[in-house]
C-alpha cells in the first residue's frame, strides 16, 4: 500500500519517458491546477503523485511510474488452471482526480519482467473533480514477474493534471 505521505514506497520513475510523476500537496499549488485535497488524508496537506500539462510538456509526451515486481513464485499470487478461488482475486486499487478541459490520457499496464505489456485501463478527458476508486484485476497468466505502470500523457490545458493516491495491492499477491 503506499499513500505517499512520506515517499515514493518503492514505486519508479521510468527512464524512457519524457518526463516525471511529482510528489505534491494541495496546499502547495494554485487553485485550478488538481484536487484540493489528497484522498488519504483529506486534507489540502495530505501528499498525492501528480503529472500537469505545462509550457514545458508538449501534448502526447508522457510520464511513466512503476511498481516494485510481484512475483508469480508467491503461491498465493497464481491463478490456479485458470480458475479464480472465490474472493481470491490479485487486484491492484487506487484513486485518480482527472479533472480540466483539456485533460490528456491516464494508462495502466500489467508489464511483465520480458517487457510485455497488457493494458489494464485507459482513461481520457475529464473524469470530474473528485477523487474516484478504480480496482482493477491482475492477469495470471504464465509464471512471469511483473510490474503495473501508470502512464500519464499530457493534454492541451496548462492547468489541467492528473493526481493518483492510495494504490494498493490485495493481499493475496
């Protein structure tokens, strides 16, 4: 689980990028630019990860953060020939705010350690000026490591952001 209060918890800034995710609060920023609060916390001083488009990024450019490996060896973490135990479900949940005119995309992936990527949510425009949950289910195919990417791409709107908080895998993986 990480709620970015205190740091990244293991999650990466991707090299081959055009540019990063930023660890920021609301209380730091101009209104106008994000949620005015993070979701743990609810507090404008609450932390939260956050991509902008700005002068500095050109629509389509985009930002890439990823996951420490899971590893498929976790017997808890396998899919069983195919047949998914009732209730044991390898998720990954999270809150994202996506909220301007001219917002860009949001893009997760499952990638495995052979650099395969699936696509597990794709997300563009305006999704509203709240916090909202998404649970999304981890494939469990084959025996490979893997990680889960979110990909933020800039839009038009210099004011216009992306914000994501609380990600957490279920505990079975």
């Amino acid at each position: 689980h990480c709620n970015f209060e205190f740091d990244l918890c293991g999650w990466k800034q991707e090299e081959n990028d055009d540019f990063d995710w930023h660890l920021r609060t609301s209380s730091t920023t101009k209104l106008g630019t994000g949620p005015a609060t993070d979701h743990t916390l609810q507090e404008p001083s609450g932390h939260y990860i956050f991509i902008k488009s700005s002068f500095f990024q050109l629509p389509g450019q985009k930002a890439r953060i990823s996951s420490p490996v899971l590893s498929r060896r976790n017997k808890n973490c396998k899919v069983r020939e195919g047949v998914v135990v009732a209730g044991m479900k390898n998720l990954i949940i999270f809150y994202y705010h996506m909220y301007g005119a001219h917002i860009g995309s949001l893009i997760i992936y499952q990638r495995t350690t052979l650099k395969h990527e699936k696509i597990l949510l794709n997300l563009t425009g305006n999704q509203g000026n709240f916090w909202q949950r998404k649970a999304l289910m981890l494939s469990g195919d084959g025996d490979e490591d893997f990680q889960v990417v979110f990909e933020g791409i800039a839009g038009q709107g210099p004011k216009d952001g992306i914000a994501l908080d609380d990600l957490t895998f279920s505990r079975e993986c």
